[in-house]
C-alpha cells in the first residue's frame, strides 16, 4: 500500500487529504488538518483525549488508522459548536466547573456527546460507562458527570 | 461576612470557552514553520558506564539534522527542580544532573538525542546509535542504598552514603523525658510507594535559538521564570536572552514540571543549537512514567506518646524516602513530610529526622502534597491506634490534641487561623459518625466502615525555598485593566481567580480585567505554581498591584472632582463621591457641560483625561509572601468485600479551611480532583520495578488510575476561617484534598475488618490475603 487521498465528511464538509497507510486518525486530524482540539495524551488508546466521533460512536483516534475514515462521518470538538452556538455540553461543561486544566476536556465532550446523541435520557451508570474511556486527573470527574448531566436533560428540554 | 461583588463568586473560568471549543493551545500543538522533532535514546540499564557510543550512522540518515550526546553539549551540572539549582543559603545546592552523563543510573536516563524532519526519522535515528555499556551494581530500595556495601550513585554525599543534601532535623522540647512521661506509646514503620502524577499533557517543550542567539522555549513548565534560569546556567547564556513561557496553556502538572520538564527543555534546546532549526521534544507516556519524576515512596516511622487521658505528649518521626537516581526535590520534600507532620497536633516535645536515598529508580520529585501524604497515612493511623488503645473515640482525641491559633509549633511563621475543628465537625456530621461501629451485620461478606484522617499544609514556600512573587496592573487608554504575572494556569484557575483579585480591588467587573501570564517576556519574575502558593501569594502581588493602581487612580480623580481621595470609591469602573446622590450626575452619558459640578467619573473617561495629559496609571506589587496553613478534615466511608479483598470507597467528605474561597466552584473542584488522586494513592496506584530495575506499571493501562466508574460520592464542605495574611483572607487549596485521604480510608478498612494495614495501596491482593490469615505485613 502507499499513499493515497482520504475523502472523508469532517465537522459536516466534505475533507479530501493525503494519507499514508501508517498514519492514524489523530495524527492526520492534528498535524494535516490543523485540529488542536483532538489531543494526543498517550497514543495506545488508553486516555480518551483524542475522542472524536466516527460514524455515530466515539473513538480513540490514535488507534483508528487514518485509511479506515474513508467514506466516513467524523465530528470533533471543533465541530459541534462554538461562541453564540455552544452545544449544551460545552455550555454545561463552562459554567459547572468540569473544565480544570482542560487537556482531557474535547475528548470527554465528544464520548457524551456520542452519548447523548443515542440516548436522550441517559442513567448516572450509563453517563459513568461513556467516559469511562476518558481519564481526567484534575476534576475527580464529579464536575463532569454533573455537567453531562445537566446537558442531557438542557437538549431534552430544548426539544 | 463581607460580600464582595467578583470574589467570592463562581464566575466562569476565562479558559473556559477556549478549552471547550478545542482551541486551547497547548505545548504539544504548538508549531513553528521549519520545525524538526526530537526523540531520545534512553538506557535499557538500571546502572551503567558508557563505554562507547558512536552515532556516526544515525548522523548519515537522511532527515537527521542533530544528534547530541555527552560529548557535544555543555558539561554544567544542575538540578531540574526549580529550587535546587538556586537555593536559599546557608543550604547547599544540590547538583546532580548534566543533559546527558557517560554514566546512566536508571532504565531512563538520557543518553543521546535526535532532531529529525519527522518523528519516524528521528525514531529510526535513534536504531543506528551504537552504545557500548558496562554494567554496574545496582539497588533499589532506599535502606538497603544506605548500606556500606551498596553501590556509589553519586559520590558527593555528606550526610551518608547515598543521602542527598541535608538530612532534616527538628527537635521541639525534649524528646526522650517526654516519652518518660507518656503512659501510652505507639510505634509503627510504614512503607509508601512510588505513585506518579500522570498528569495528561506529557512533558513538552519547542525550542528556537535565532541567529542572534535568543533562545524561547515554549513548554509545559509550571514556573516559567526559575526554568529560565537553569536553562541560562545549563547553556552560559543571560537570562535577559531567554525567553520561557506557556503556549499559555498547561495539561496539568500536580509537581511534575516545577523547574523543567523532566529534560524536554534543555535537551530542545542543544538539539535546536545544533541544528539551526525549532526543536520540538513530546515525551511518550512511557516516557514520561519511566523518565520524569515520580511520588518519594520509602518508610517512615511514627512513635506517638499520650497522658492517660488522651493529651499527646512525645512524637518521634522519621523518614527513609527513595530519592531515585537524581536529587531533584529528594531534600525538600523530606523537609515538608517532617514540617507539616510535626505541626497538626500540639505536642510539646518531638522530633523528626529525614532525608531522602539515592536509588537507581526513576528520580523522585514534587508531587501534590508534597511529602505531606507520606507523613499524614501513617500519623493518622497512629493516632487511630492510640484512641483504641486509650479507649476514646478518634475524633474526641483529635479534636483535644489540634493545634489552636497561638499555639506554639515548629513551624517559623506562626498560625494565624484554623477551622480544623469546624472541619472535623461538620465532616462528622455529614458522613454520619455516629453510625460507626452499627454498620454491619453478623455474618455479613461485605464490610462497611469510616474512618477519618486530618492535617495541614502550607500556602507557599517561604521561608524554606525562594518564593517571591511580583504583579503589574496597568489601566489602559480606555479604562480597561491589563494584569501581568508570571505564574502560569496549570489547570488550577489561576487565570481566572487573580483577574477577579484584581477586579474587585480595583472595583470594575471581571470583564474588565485580562491577564497575561507564564511568559518571562512580558511579566515581572514569579517563582511559579507550586506549594499552594498561587492564588495565595501570586494573589497577594495581585492585590498590592490593584491598591497601588487604585491609589493613583483615586488621587487623579480627587484632583478631578475637586475632592479628597479618601472620600472616593469605584464600583462598576465608576469613581464617586461616597454618601453622595448621584442621580442627575453627567458621568458616563458624554454631555458633561464644562464648568458642571461633578460628583463621578468613569474610568473610561478619567484614563482618556490622564493619557491627553501623558499619562498612564500603573500598579506595581512587589511582595514576599507570609505563610499559613489551611486545615482539612476528611471522613471516608468503605466497603470491604471480604471475599475478594476488594476496597470500594463509598463516600469521602472532605471537610477545607481555605480561608476564603475566591472561586468556591474552582475550589471545590480542587478538593475533588485531590481527593480522588488520594483514593487512588491508597487503593490502586503503585509503580512497582523488576529486578532489573525497570517499572512494571509504565503505561496508562498497567498503572491503577480510577476512572469515571470508580468515583465515590465526593462531598467538598467549604470552612472559611478567615486568614489574615492572604488575599481577602484565602490560603493555600490545591494540594490539600491528597493529603489526609489515605489516613481516612485506611482508618476506615480498618474500622470494617479489625485490619490494621502498614503499607498502601490496598490492593485486593494485599487485602485479600490480609483476610485469609497471613494478616497485614508489617515494616
């Protein structure tokens, strides 16, 4: 295999980029694409800080190789909402205290939002289970299972 | 109380927006155009002389544009702490470390370094290094390096083989007729392990050296100003043409990074030298377990004596703390373990004797709580075994032995303000102490049990280290407010809490204010985030900055409404007459009429009247600051499956004296991050090595870190007893919520079981068998 164009959906436009076949998601994401907000915090898939969300489920892109985002749907942090659009988990995640020194904070936004894009009312077990994969060292996570929290029921009312 | 209009509220963090949208910028996202990678080759030996190494062929790869070694970069020795390589006299600098050595002294330590156009390359580079090693002898534990036949790691130790800088001693009264006179005494060895921060940025750093050879680092620092002073020692280079800072952001710290990150700096920089590029350096995760410092572990011994009715009377303390291969904080963090654990309860004669060993295991250095851990499991659980052996329950034994205000201590500031009793009280409350002992029914297979565990801590360094800090308000052409400190934000909401000093000093809302901070280039010097220092005393320059602006600013508006400055005050970037009706008044609406009597002036239009006149107000805040102590009172609730061993923490109150909670909802959030880096130190987190001296839990997968799933029920309770010396009366927070946690849980363990354990982290193994009748080790 060499390198070819990885055609991809990103944050809803249509990306066209060269890849090899050993990059990963996260690097091409980063170090191509210029995204900052999809961390890089130890490279085997074990922090949680380069989540984003490929085809509706949240993934730890530094082990999807970057080939298998071909055809794909892929949201990060940058895409789901900013300054007069917040999305309600980066709303909840600003004004509960769930941000400290904010390296783990797009990953954990994106695990929920994965989550609540499939489950509009989710349980404090199902919450815990979604980022379980995210680790945080600064919170103690109770900030943000309450701001996950808090979003969830923010959406379901927004409806 | 006092209610402030900016301190004392829950605003949203300023980093807030950009830490949540992902534009944050951080040490391992920053790029320049031209950049290269650098990767470094690490010793596979626990102990070894370097023969040879010969790097001619990772010099032909294509891509390679430096590689450096011992040979090629400066021979200085320094210390990578932020302390040590410039400490306060009469103690002696300890220094230990160059950028690479001929000899290596732990699987780890650096020995040559590669910047290549690509991380690959640079990787590939490091394959075609040939090193030629001899091994040497090695050990590991920190007693047995004390022995005569234990290898040298580092010859120059004066106080003993292996024994880094000074060993501490604090006697208080007399030791030896005070225990004469207990009627009660326990003496317990427990053993620590090595825990690491794993704070989730790895340590980072970008290096540019111009052709007029100014160096920048960008890193992951957390004292900005102190790091540039090594990096100007380590390279012969002024400290006027280096220039330090943070991207701004930081991705944790909890001590890692006080002075250098690890090596990321200095080696960035030799290979930036080298190659006339930038030089980017990210530690692996591996890297940054194996290579950057870790937690002391090591043994300290407690023997506490009591009155028959429960008054302490003699503490003897010591520690024997594994230092690792390198000095880096091996002599302060000893010196706090004994400070702070001779300073929570009133006893009239102690001692404590400790030091840290020379180890060839990763170096050991700051992290949170900062050898006040070590000292509070075993204390607290001292204590525990004292109230049983006394037949009083523990919280009546605390509460009669606490330091009060006034009393006489160890420590050379004095102590202003306690809320450990309203602490150990309303914590109590909360858990339901008085359900302890009526928790379990016959037979049952799982245990349930409190425990509580107490202490102290400190709100900075001084007078034990250099620590200063320095602030600059200017009020801008438009009535705005620019604040400059050094300090950088490593997560812990400085860049929020010392704007909202500033604002309420000077009396305009928070929007008003922005900070620049952690850079070397535009603030004064600071010594930096550590030690609970920063909202503290970085806050109190904030402060002194603020009043010195407010002061200027108040006698120009006095000479502009013709009135005394005293008479003055801002609220809302509003200057008025006090006790006067401003209603009808023309400030603010732009159609004062000359001649008008004025009652006000916005700081809008006064800052615009002074700058037609040249001029600018500007606060300066120069300050050393007083020390004090905050207290804390944590209650944990366990659940012990006796038939796993497993140990699920149910709940931990965690009870702060924080003198005044300038952000309440930032505090809280540091009591409980703290709290559950605690419950992992005493349940899961360990780093175990082999016998070659390699770590066994090296990545995020093998190191017990607690996840979303494991989290108990936190409870933060807010005590707010004023102090004296800190800005609105705040003290010191971060470090606190590790501190008495492993105390709480173990004492709880034991309340469920009978179990008394002399070692962390409770593990299911160490527990279960503790269960099946082997009974907990003993140290």
């Amino acid at each position: 295999m060499s390198a070819k164009i990885l055609t991809f959906t990103l944050n809803g436009e249509t990306t066209k980029v060269m890849v090899e076949p050993s990059d990963m998601l996260v690097d091409v994401l980063r170090d191509k694409l210029n995204l900052i907000g999809v961390k890089k915090g130890c490279g085997q898939g074990e922090c949680g800080a380069c989540t984003v969300i490929m085809n509706g489920e949240a993934v730890t892109s530094c082990i999807v190789p970057a080939m298998k985002a071909e055809g794909a749907v892929v949201e990060t942090v940058e895409g789901i909402g900013g300054p007069g659009k917040y999305h309600p988990l980066q709303e909840s995640f600003m004004d509960l205290g769930a941000i400290q020194c904010g390296f783990c904070t797009p990953g954990m936004i994106m695990s929920a939002k994965a989550l609540l894009d499939q489950n509009e009312q989710p349980t404090r077990e199902e919450i815990r289970e979604a980022i379980s994969g995210n680790i945080c060292r600064c919170t103690g996570y109770v900030k943000i299972e309450e701001a996950v929290s808090a979003a969830a029921k923010q959406i379901k009312e927004g409806k | 109380m006092k209610k402030y209009n900016v301190v004392g509220h829950s605003v949203r963090r300023l980093d807030a927006a950009e830490k949540a949208t992902g534009t944050a910028m951080f040490s391992t996202d920053f790029t320049l155009p031209g950049m290269l990678y650098g990767k470094v080759l690490r010793s596979p030996y626990a102990h070894a002389k370097i023969v040879n190494i010969d790097t001619t062929e990772a010099e032909k790869l294509p891509g390679v544009k430096a590689v450096t070694t011992y040979r090629n970069t400066p021979r200085e020795i320094f210390n990578t702490s932020a302390t040590m390589t410039f400490t306060v006299p009469a103690l002696k600098p300890v220094l230990d470390q160059y950028i690479f050595d001929n000899v290596v002294r732990y699987v780890g330590d650096e020995v040559a370094a590669v910047a290549a156009v690509s991380e690959e390359i640079a990787e590939e580079a490091l394959q075609l290094i040939k090193v030629e090693y001899e091994e040497l002898p090695t050990v590991f534990d920190p007693l047995e390096a004390m022995k005569p036949e234990a290898p040298v790691i580092h010859a120059d130790c004066g106080e003993g083989k292996n024994i880094p800088g000074e060993i501490i001693k604090i006697p208080v009264g007399d030791l030896k007729k005070g225990f004469e006179e207990c009627d009660v005494i326990i003496e317990k060895r427990f053993l620590l392990p090595i825990v690491k921060q794993v704070q989730m940025e790895t340590q980072a750093a970008v290096a540019q050296v111009g052709v007029d050879g100014k160096i920048t680092v960008w890193s992951t620092t957390q004292t900005p100003h102190p790091t540039r002073m090594i990096i100007a020692k380590i390279f012969g280079v002024p400290n006027s043409k280096i220039r330090v800072l943070n991207p701004p952001y930081v991705g944790g710290g909890f001590g890692v990074r006080i002075g250098l990150s690890a090596k990321a700096e200095p080696i960035a920089v030799a290979l930036a030298m080298q190659a006339g590029k930038p030089v980017k350096i990210v530690y692996s995760r591996k890297e940054d377990f194996i290579a950057s410092d870790t937690r002391h572990g090591g043994y300290v011994t407690v023997k506490l004596g009591a009155k028959k009715d429960g008054t302490f009377h003699a503490l003897d303390l010591r520690a024997a703390l594994n230092g690792g291969a390198y000095c880096s904080f091996s002599t302060e963090t000893p010196g706090v373990l004994g400070a702070m654990g001779l300073s929570v309860y009133r006893i009239p004669n102690q001692s404590y004797f400790g030091h840290s060993v020379y180890t060839n295991t990763t170096p050991a250095g700051a992290m949170r709580g900062f050898g006040n851990p070590q000292a509070m499991f075993p204390i607290e659980s001292v204590v525990d075994m004292l109230a049983e052996e006394l037949g009083m329950d523990p919280l009546e034994l605390r509460l009669k032995n606490i330091m009060k205000v006034g009393d006489p201590w160890c420590l050379p500031y004095p102590c202003n303000s306690t809320g450990l009793a309203e602490c150990i009280e309303k914590g109590a409350k909360s858990i339901g102490w008085e359900r302890r002992g009526r928790l379990n029914q016959p037979g049952a297979k799982k245990l349930r049990g409190i425990g509580v565990g107490v202490g102290t801590h400190c709100s900075n360094s001084w007078p034990f280290c250099v620590d200063y800090d320095n602030a600059i308000v200017t009020v801008q052409q438009d009535g705005s407010i620019h604040l400059a400190s050094g300090v950088p934000d490593i997560g812990t909401g400085t860049s929020t809490a010392l704007p909202q000093l500033a604002a309420e000093v000077l009396g305009v809302k928070l929007e008003e204010v922005s900070l620049t901070f952690g850079d070397t280039l535009s603030t004064p010097f600071d010594i930096g985030s550590h030690a609970s220092r920063t909202c503290y005393a970085a806050g109190t320059a904030v402060v002194a900055a603020a009043k010195d602006a407010r002061k200027q600013l108040l006698e120009y508006a006095g000479d502009f409404l013709k009135v005394s400055p005293e008479r003055l005050e801002i609220k809302d970037s509003l200057i008025y007459i006090t006790g006067q009706e401003l209603v009808g008044d023309c400030a603010g609406t732009g159609v004062c009429q000359s001649g008008e009597e004025r009652k006000s002036v916005t700081l809008q239009e006064l800052a615009y009247h002074a700058h037609l006149r040249n001029k600018q107000f500007i606060g300066v805040g120069r300050i050393v600051p007083e020390n004090a102590p905050p207290w804390h009172a944590h209650f944990a609730e366990v659940e012990v499956d006796t038939e796993t061993g497993q140990v699920k923490v149910i709940k931990v109150v965690a009870a702060h004296d924080v003198g005044k909670a300038i952000n309440p909802i930032i505090v809280e959030g540091q009591i409980e991050g703290g709290v559950l880096q605690g419950v992992g130190y005493a349940v899961t987190e360990e780093i175990r090595y082999d016998a070659k001296g390699r770590q066994l839990h090296n990545s995020l997968h093998k190191y017990m870190l607690l996840t979303a799933e494991d989290v108990p029920e936190i409870e933060a309770i807010l005590i707010e007893a004023n102090e004296p010396s800190g800005p609105f009366g705040a003290k010191g927070v971060g470090e606190a919520g590790l501190v008495p946690t492993a105390g709480a849980i173990s004492n709880a363990v034991y309340n469920a079981t009978g179990l008394r354990f002399y070692d962390i982290p409770l593990t299911e193994e160490k527990v279960f068998k503790a269960l099946k009748g082997d009974g907990p080790a003993t140290y």
